[in-house]
C-alpha cells in the first residue's frame, strides 16, 4: 500500500490523457500547472492528434505509452473516461 501511495503523491512519471494545444482547457492547463511547478519525473501526453504541445512529444494513445507510468491524469468527456480508465488500469496506472 506504501508503493502505491508514493506514487500517487510522488509520480516519477505522469500521463496527461486528454491533453491540448488550446490555451484555456483543462489538458492545456494541467500540462502547464505541472511545468511551472518544476516536475522532474517524466511527462507523457496522449492526445489522438499526437504531434507536440508546450515542448512534449504527444502519444496518440494510451496504448502507445511506454510501460512503467506511475499516474494518469485524465481529462476528458465522462463518456470517454470509462473506457480510458480501464485501459490504464491494464497498464498498471
């Protein structure tokens, strides 16, 4: 239970699933709260555009991230949150 609260409170790496390239919104927002706040750990986004935002390589799904996240952030609609939940817990997030 220890392990799993560490990582919970210290992530040595997050996913973003839901991140955007648009000022204003929630997965543009929570990329850059985590930027200023000088995290260390590794940060993965998943956006189904993929590409860049804010200077990070954008995965276009979670099934494409690299094994070994410690803590997903998902911000996306409650119809797609569901189905997204699932998949990380697969993945050991």
């Amino acid at each position: 239970m220890k392990a799993l609260v560490k990582k919970f409170f210290e992530p040595q790496s997050v996913a973003v699933i839901g991140a955007s390239a648009t000022p204003g919104k929630g997965g543009n927002d929570i990329i850059r709260n985590i930027q200023s706040n000088d995290y260390r750990g590794n940060l993965y986004l998943v956006n189904p555009k993929g590409g860049e935002i804010l200077g990070v390589k954008v995965f276009k799904s979670i099934s494409d991230l690299p094994e070994g996240i410690d803590l997903a952030v998902l911000v996306l609609p409650a119809s797609a949150s569901i189905p997204a939940l699932k998949e990380c817990a697969k993945r050991g997030m």
